[in-house]
C-alpha cells in the first residue's frame, strides 16, 4: 500500500515539473485596427479588437470620445474573440480615444484604450471624462468572499460525507453525529451568504463600476449566466444536504440524496473559473471537480475527526471502526488532490516564468508549500499515530493517543484551511503577467526623468509612456531631497514637434507632488516644460524629455 502511494505521488510530481505547453488564463488584447496612434485619411465605418479567447461586453463597456472629450456614438458587438464598434457618421477629424473595457472568458475583467486619429492629429487632447473604477484587480472584499465561501462548501460537504460514509450507523455515534450536524448546518449557512454575497460584488468588479450600479438592470444581464448557475446549485445543493441530514438515524435513501446534493455542490464551482480557459476543457473542468470532491472529504473529514475523537477515544471499537474506514479513503483522496492539483496548476499556470513572475505564480508557490506540509502532516497520522491508537490496550493509553492524534489533525486541518485562504485570492488573479501593447512593448514601471529647476529637482515621469490616455507627475524637491512646500503649483506644458496639448491642469497629489490626465495622440518624443514661480523675480523653467511609443 505504501508503495502503491508513494508511486502516485512520485507520479504527480513528475507531472508538475514536466515542462509544460503554453495555457490561457485572461484574454489579452492581440491586435486593433486601426492601430494604436494610426492616422487615417478617413473615418472609419467600425472598430476591431481582436483577443487570445472569447470575450463579452459589459454595460458602457465602449466609449469613443474625440478631441474636446465630447463622447461619441458608438455600437459594440462582441462576437467571439473579437470585438467590433460600430461608429457614427460624426466623427469629423482630429483625434479620438476609445476607452474599453470587456470580460474575458474565465470571468475576469480586462481594460485598455485605443487612439487614432482621422486626417490629422489634435493639437490639443481633453482626457476623457471616464468614471468609476478603471482597474482590473479584484477588490479585496471578493477575494474574502471567495475564500470563505470554498472553505464553508469544502467543509460542509465534507462533514455530511463523513456522517454518511464513515460515522457507524448506531446510537453509541448519536452525540457524534449531532455535532457533526451542527457544525455541517453552520458551513452551509456560512457558504450560501457568501456565495449570494458573490454575485454582486463580482457584477460590481465586472463592470468597474460602483455599488450604485447595482441598481441598473443591466448589470445584473451582464453576468455570465454560469454565475448564477453555480451559486444557485452550491446554495440549494448544501441546503439540501442538511436539511436531508437530521440529527438521528437516517435511511439509506435519504443519506444517498444527501451525499448526491453535496457532490453536486461541492463540483459546481469548477464551471468557472480560470479552468473555462483552460486547454483541454473538459479535462481541466473534470479534474477540477475531482480536486474539489476530493478537498472536500479531506477538509470535512479532519475537522470531524477533531470534532469526534473526543468523544469516541474511550470507546477503542467506535474510534477503530471510524478511523479505519476513514484512512483508506484519506490515501485515495490525497492521492487525488496531489494529481489533480498538480496537472491544474500545469494546465492554468502554462510555463515556469509565471511561478516566479507574477503574483499568481507566487501565490501558487505558497499553495504548493502549505499542501506538502499537510500531506507530510497526513502521512504521520496515517502511518503513525492511527496504529498507535488502533493497538492501545489501555483507556489512558488510549485517550492519550486519541488527544495526540486530535491535535496532529487539527494542525493538518489548519495547514489546508490556509491552503483553501490562498485558493480564494487565486481564483481572482491572472496568471499570466501583465500583457504588453499589442503593437508595442511598454516598460512596466515608468521612467523617472529628471531635471534642474533654479536649486531645485524636478523628477518627471509619464505613465504609461503610450499614446492614449496617461498621467504626467511630477515631483519638486530640494538638495537634500525632500520635497518642497510652501509655493504655488507648477505650470506643466506638453508638446511634441507640430503636436502642442497647451497648459495641463496639476493638481496636488502630496507634498511637492502633482499630476495631470493628458491624451497622447502620437509617438515620439515629447517635451515637458516645468515652470515654477520661486518669487516675484524668480520663475525658472525646466524642459524634461520622454520617448512615447504606440
């Protein structure tokens, strides 16, 4: 038996260190026509964006403004992996900004822009006046959600499978089973609010929008339909399972019910997710289901052992029947999660640099450490301390190795609780790094200019440095370099060759800090002009240069 698992598990990790082929995880934007900063000779009928996977829109996701920041008509269609927008007769010339959001096919939003010009570029370029919350990173409210909403199914389906399969069907388990009950009654009210309390918070992180626009009718039509499928099959599936449940002695129909609406429950969350755009689906999708059918007999049966053991150290045939029929499934299902999580995360992650570069390979690092040492955890109450307990002669002897074996499984419950912690903020992430312009390579973190303003510095920079929309900062500080207060905002003026965007608007963003939203319509390089009032005689002006790509 030892070696068979041993086998399995040498197997798993073969699978996780065999170098894996390329896998999708959030589209990303593959080309655009018009191009990014193009200048036509005339308007065009439509738009098209083209991306790596499917992708829907979301309300108000396409908006077209032009030079002056007036928006525009426009009509988005997605088809596919392709999105087109049809434009409207008024375009006239100048430069136009498309700001576009969409929902990629794994559930996850992505953002960008696009500008172009028509006859020529605009002198001068409003930023667009676009509301709400343009970020595509999860808040941290659905991340919590999510992580209590797996642990509460994980652990509620857990425990009804382990009353059903493992606890001894006779009055000597009755106080057991009711504990058990209990407990599987409060994870299924905890995993129904949470999932409920899913959906609006991911419509709200869909479309980047504000609470406020829960209201609108459109938002909630703008969800995938899975999403409702899914939190409708965990909440009614657990509902069930406790319900069907009781605290007494059940038949055998009802107990397989109960366990059918558990499985059903516990699978549901593998319709979406990063494992939709995984490739094979099906596959992915399966093993995705076994992974969490097999989490979840692995969690609900820890905690119940520590809920159970208690009571049933001094009865050594309840507590050997129990852990016997417990054990042998454990081997299986640990076997299971190794492999399946294992060929998840070679499917998901597609490539070794993702592990170390991006915050979902880091996280998927952390995962893998904290399960190792659950499974070492579970391997020493499996070889040790079970048989331990299993030939104790002696009462004492047996509740000592019953306390023992309580605070081993408590410690392996703990360890795979934070392994479902990082599950929840994993299912919110990309695992690809942050993707590049589709016709340009952009520096991930802007360059830092600098320049000497009269005794002063003034450190600039743009971000992104790419036509469209960005932000120019800039920061005043002294020889010693701290930042200076005490005069009136800078004047900030952009331009670049025939192309002059005039005086920008700073505001304050901190002491000797300011920033302003420009449009950049074309590449090339741009001239920042910093002039600084130090007294009634004293004015000195700084130019800083930028490369700005398309």
């Amino acid at each position: 038996m030892k070696r068979r698992l041993l086998a399995l598990l040498l197997a798993a990790i073969a699978l996780l260190l065999a170098v894996p082929s390329p896998a999708q995880a959030h589209a990303t934007l593959v080309s655009s026509d018009p191009a990014q900063g193009a200048v036509l000779t005339e308007a065009p009928d439509s738009l098209r964006f083209t991306f790596s996977e499917h992708v829907s829109l979301v309300p108000d996701g396409v908006r077209i403004f032009d030079a002056e920041g007036e928006e525009l008509d426009a009509d988005p269609t997605a088809r596919g992996s392709e999105l087109e927008v049809d434009l409207g007769d008024d375009l006239g010339t100048g430069t136009l900004v498309v700001v576009w959001r969409v929902v990629s096919e794994d559930g996850h939003p992505i953002s960008g822009s696009l500008a172009f010009s028509i006859g020529a570029p605009s002198a001068q370029v409003v930023a667009p006046p676009v509301t709400g919350d343009e970020s595509t990173g999860p808040p941290w409210l659905l991340s919590v959600a999510a992580w209590a909403g797996y642990v509460a199914l994980l652990l509620s389906t857990g425990l009804v499978a382990f009353v059903v399969l493992f606890l001894p069907g006779h009055h000597l388990a009755d106080r057991a089973r009711a504990r058990l009950v209990r407990a599987a009654r409060v994870g299924a009210v905890t995993a129904a609010i949470a999932w409920l309390l899913g959906i609006p918070l991911t419509a709200v992180y869909q479309i980047g929008s504000g609470v406020g626009a829960l209201a609108k009718g459109s938002t909630w039509a703008a969800l995938d339909p899975l999403e409702y499928v899914v939190t409708a099959t965990v909440v009614l599936g657990v509902s069930l399972a406790v319900v069907l449940l009781g605290r007494g002695l059940i038949d055998r129909p009802r107990r397989v019910v109960a366990l059918v609406a558990c499985g059903v429950a516990a699978c549901a969350p593998a319709l979406t997710g990063h494992t939709r755009a995984a490739t094979p689906e099906v596959l992915a999708v399966g093993a995705d289901m076994l992974h969490l059918v097999a989490g979840s007999v692995w969690l609900g049966g820890l905690v119940a052992l520590v809920l159970v053991l208690p009571d049933l150290g001094g009865r050594r045939t309840l507590a050997a029947e129990v852990l016997a029929r417990f054990s042998v499934v454990a081997a299986g299902v640990l076997v299971a999660l190794v492999i399946t999580g294992a060929f998840l995360a070679w499917r998901v992650a597609g490539s070794w640099s993702v592990l170390f570069e991006t915050g979902y390979g880091r996280l998927l690092l952390v995962k893998i450490l904290a399960a190792l040492i659950a499974v070492l955890i579970a391997a020493w109450n499996r070889f040790a301390l079970v048989p331990r307990l299993q030939d104790a002669s002696r009462r004492r002897e047996r509740r000592d190795s019953a306390h023992l074996l309580v605070r081993t499984t408590a410690a392996e419950a703990g360890v795979l609780v934070a392994v479902l912690l990082v599950t929840g903020f994993l299912v919110d992430r990309s695992p690809e790094p942050a993707p590049a312009s589709a016709v340009s390579s952009v520096p991930a973190e802007p360059e830092v200019r600098t320049a000497l303003l009269g005794g002063l510095t003034v450190r600039g920079t743009i971000a992104p440095p790419r036509t469209g929309p960005s932000t120019v900062t800039v920061e005043i500080v002294d020889a010693t370099g701290a930042p200076t207060e005490g005069f009136e905002a800078p004047r900030l003026r952009l331009s670049s060759g025939e192309v002059d965007l005039g005086a920008l608007p700073a505001t304050s963003a901190g002491p000797g800090i300011y920033s302003a939203s420009v449009v950049l319509p074309a590449a090339g390089t741009w001239q920042l002009q910093v002039s600084l009032k130090i007294s009634e005689f004293e004015n000195p002006v700084a130019v800083i240069e930028f490369d700005v790509s398309s």
